[in-house]
C-alpha cells in the first residue's frame, strides 16, 4: 500500500503511540480490502456506545485508548448510548450499568468527541456530496452516500473509532467512483393502497434481505414517501437485513442513473414475500405495554405532530417513548408531557437501552429496524404505521 | 474426497475445525448473542447454532456496525468462531476479524456453500499473499 510520508510519521510514532496503532490497524484493514492508499477523513461519527452492545471488551479498549492519551484528530461525533445522560434514574438501570456507561462516554470525551449520541448525524451536521467521512451506524451510511451523495463505507464500531484517531480510512469500496454503480435492480411494484406502502422501513427490510450486497437501484420507492421520514425508515430497514452501504433511488439520490442500466440483474418487491418478512419481525399484540418511536431518531417534525396529537385529544391511552436527538429537544424540560403519557427521551433509543428494565416487553413500533433487533432481544413486537400508530393511541 | 478452493486471505492464520454453514448472511449485532455465541435471530437457517469453536461460513455481512464489537466480546471469552469463510467480506467483519486475531477469508466462491457440509472437517489456511480453503466433498 502506498503511504504518504506524513502516514509513515504517524506509523514510526511520532504523533502518539495511540495514533500509530490506528493507523496500522486501518492499513491492515485496508490491506485485506484491497486499498492501494489510504484518503483523509473529514468527519467521524462513532458507532458502538451502548454499554449494553459493546460490554465489557469495548468499555475497555476505550479505556485503553483514552489513558494511553488518544484524540481523535477530525470532528466526532457519537451514536445513541445505552440511556439518556440526563434522565437515566428514570430507567430503573443497575448501578454498575450506568457507571459503566458514564464512564465510556467519558473517555470518548476525553479524546474530544461530541456527545451527540444520535443516530442522525445527518440531519444535524450533514456532509456535503463528495466529502469523504468515515461513519459507523448503518442507517446514517446509507443516508450519507444515498441521498447526500458522501462517501463512507460500511465502517464497523471500532474502525470508525481508529478512523477518527488517525484522520484516514482506506480507500475502498464506496470511498471510489468504480464502486458507486448499481449491481442491480429493485422495482418496487407496491401501490400507495397498499396497507405494506405504509411501511416504508419494511419495504427497505425487504429489499436488503434481497439484494444482501452490493449498490441496488432503486425505482419505484420515491412514489409511496409521504416525507424524510419515510426514507429514513427506508434506509433504516435496508441497512438492517442488507450489507449495503448505499443504494441509489430514482428520484433522491444525487448519483443515481435516470434510466435502469441494461444488463442487470432485475428484481421485484413481491407483495407475498414482503408479508413473509413482516411475519419474522411483527407478532399481534393484544395489551402492548408501550409504543415506542425513534428508530432512526424522530426529528422535531414528527415530534411535534405527537405534541399535536396531546394537544388535540389530550392524554395517549398507551404508554408511549420517544427518542429524539438532544440538540433537538431537550428530553429534560419535556420532562411536563409525562402526565400525558408522552415519555422523552435523549441519547439512547429503544434498540440501545433497556426496555426490560423500563417494565416493557411487549411493544409496538413503526421502525423495521427496531422490530428486528428488538424480536431478537426477545422482546414482543408489532410493527405498525406511524400515522396508525398515532391515531390508535389517541382515540 | 478433499478439495483445496483458493481464496483472497484478510486475516492471517490457520484453523481446522467443523464447518457451521450459512446460505443467508449474518449480523453479528442481534443475530449473535455476545454472551453464549449463540444464533438468536428468529427464522435464520441457523437459529439456536453456537458459532464458538467453528469455521463459520457466510456469504455476506448485514445489518448493524456494532457487529464488530460482538464479534470482539465472544473473542474476548474465548467463544468466537475459529475461522470465517466469505463470500464478500465487509469492513465490519473485518475489523472484528482484526481485532480478535481471527483468521478471515472471502471469494469463497458462492456455488460451493451447497457442497460444504455442516460438521464436515475444513481447514483454512490464510497466508499474506492468498488463502486456501480445504473441504471435503
């Protein structure tokens, strides 16, 4: 691999023990992929910082990295932890959980991250098209290279992490032009009657446990989005049943060709496989204990038409928990809207915290992504459409 | 009858061990459970299959990028797979694969997750300039 001679600087320690082991790592990263050099890195954004995910082994290679005096040398940012800093006593967590989970946020401030702990860095400091980032948290991935036209891989929790430290990420895969073309193709025949429209995050579920790698095109997704929301449920569910890092949408994505290149593979949403899959990750629930939203982060939009709801009809019938980013709306001084049966929340999300401990196992929810890590935890989940979800809590 | 099937090496090392083979991709994050290496996602062909202590054949990675960090955590307890065979590796597994001194192969070709066997005997042998992937068949 070609190293530039700042690279073998840092490579020979003289910019930090700390930084020397992240570039070698990233080279050896690099090297397995293939890279023939590596490319400077704008921005990071951190994912892996839930206590409850990383454990034990991640806490401590943070640790390590921050008492040997590393920094990130590029704007950081982090992904939802596994509470929120500010109301944690409100999820009944053990004392060695929220030690611990303080203490990881801790060290990564220490090495000069942003404790955005939000899963949308790309509504809040979004990358310009062409800017190379190096981003872990699949759903912003998909974000950042689909619809802002950036360039990320797929980068696992902790190589964002050594990216972030040594400012460099091999240069790859989506970090190319070669590898920014459609492999195939997904027409997605459903009809805004369709009940499955609705649920734009199962669509996206769908089609990634179809195409699993590589760069779909996408047409026919654009026409049932009522929002961004919508997309983002999209991208969500794609990036969770998929190994994909970017897809390109007929009509949102800056990189997208106009018409179906010949030659590809086609394939086509079929509205009974997409049933199949709703029937992996969705189970009926009679008494849920609480609706939970916020898988991506909702924005203040979505927000407020909850608020709106509060306002029109008074207090929901269900226990409902929202998660939202902090620089959004401050889960503490929302903290009034509990009377309504409206619970905030900053800085986790249903995915990342511990619903068991909130006295939640039964739940419904709008996201695919949360339906499918959340059936794996065990958890009983429906899957339902936000604006359904809305009218049933308040009528 | 043993055939040796050639491969791009990611992480060097050397393994033999039982096959536990995969059509579907997996994602370590949710699919994966830290503590037991357990397959946990609901309708995978490998649902309630421990991974520790196997050459673990995939096709693809999925899912979240925190799947790294599982991958670390059952290294870290002695319950990671021995080796991981691919079709395509992503920067997720291999990151994890890095860390945890796992030896990771990929452009095994894809045809020949019909011919590898659950329990069969494989070995891997990833080298710096290439891997070979010996199964019985």
């Amino acid at each position: 691999m070609y190293l530039s001679k700042e690279e073998e600087r840092i490579l020979s320690g003289y910019e930090g023990a700390v930084k020397q082991r992240a570039l070698e790592i990233i080279v050896k990263v690099g090297e397995a992929l293939g890279a023939s050099r590596l490319i400077k890195v704008n921005k990071a954004h951190v994912s892996g910082i839930s206590y409850k995910n990383i454990g034990d082994a991640g806490l401590e290679l943070i640790e390590e990295l921050s008492k040997s005096g590393g920094c990130f040398s590029v704007p950081t940012s982090l992904n939802p932890a596994g509470m929120d800093l500010k109301l944690w006593k409100y999820m009944n967590l053990s004392e060695d959980y929220v030690e611990k989970q303080l203490r990881i946020i801790e060290y990564l401030e220490s090495m000069g991250a942003k404790p955005l702990l939000s899963c949308v860095p790309y509504l809040i400091n979004p990358p310009s098209f062409k800017e190379q980032i190096a981003w872990g948290e699949s759903n912003a991935i998909l974000y950042a290279n689909s619809v802002l036209g950036a360039r990320t891989n797929r980068e696992g929790g902790p190589l964002a992490l050594f990216e972030a430290i040594a400012g460099r990420a091999p240069y790859v895969e989506l970090r190319t032009n070669e590898f920014r073309k459609p492999t195939v193709s997904v027409f997605c025949k459903l009809s805004k009657e369709s009940w499955f429209s609705q649920l734009p995050g199962l669509v996206g579920f769908h089609i990634g446990s179809m195409v699993k790698s590589g760069v779909p095109y996408i047409t026919g997704v654009h026409e049932i989005f009522k929002s961004d929301y919508d997309l983002r449920l999209f991208l969500a569910g794609l990036g969770t049943a998929g190994g994909i890092g970017l897809a390109l949408i007929k009509g949102i994505s800056p990189e997208a060709p106009k018409e179906v290149p010949k030659e590809l593979e086609k394939l086509e949403v079929d509205e009974k496989e997409l049933k199949d899959n709703y029937e992996k990750i969705s189970v009926e629930i009679e008494k849920p204990d609480a609706i939970a939203l916020g898988c991506p982060h909702l924005s203040n939009k979505e927000l407020y038409k909850i608020i709106q709801a509060i306002r029109l009809k008074g207090r929901a019938h269900k226990r409902m928990i929202v998660f939202v980013p902090r620089t959004m709306s401050n889960s503490l001084s929302l903290m009034k809207l509990r009377r309504y049966n409206l619970e905030i929340y900053n800085d986790t999300c249903m995915v990342v915290c511990d619903l068991k401990a909130m006295g939640i196992e039964r739940v419904i929810v709008d996201s695919a992504k949360a339906a499918y890590y959340l059936t794996s935890q065990g958890y009983e989940v429906q899957l339902m459409p936000f604006n359904e979800i809305l009218r049933g809590a308040f009528t | 009858m043993k055939k040796s099937i050639v491969c791009r090496s990611l992480v060097c090392g050397e393994a033999v061990g039982e096959a536990l083979v995969s059509k579907e991709p997996i994602s370590f994050y949710g699919g994966v459970d830290p503590e037991t290496g357990k397959i946990v996602e609901k309708g995978h062909p490998l649902e309630g299959k421990v991974i520790s202590g196997k050459v673990l054949f995939f096709p693809y990675g999925k899912g979240s990028t925190v799947g790294s960090y599982v991958i670390y955590r059952l290294a870290k307890k002695e319950l990671a797979p021995l080796a991981i065979v691919n079709v395509k590796s992503e920067p997720i597994i291999v990151i994890g694969c890095v860390l945890s001194s796992i030896p990771l192969v990929d452009q095994f070709p894809l045809e020949y997750f019909n011919i590898v066997k659950n329990s069969s005997t494989v070995r891997v042998i990833a080298k710096e300039d290439k891997a070979i992937v010996v199964i019985e068949i």
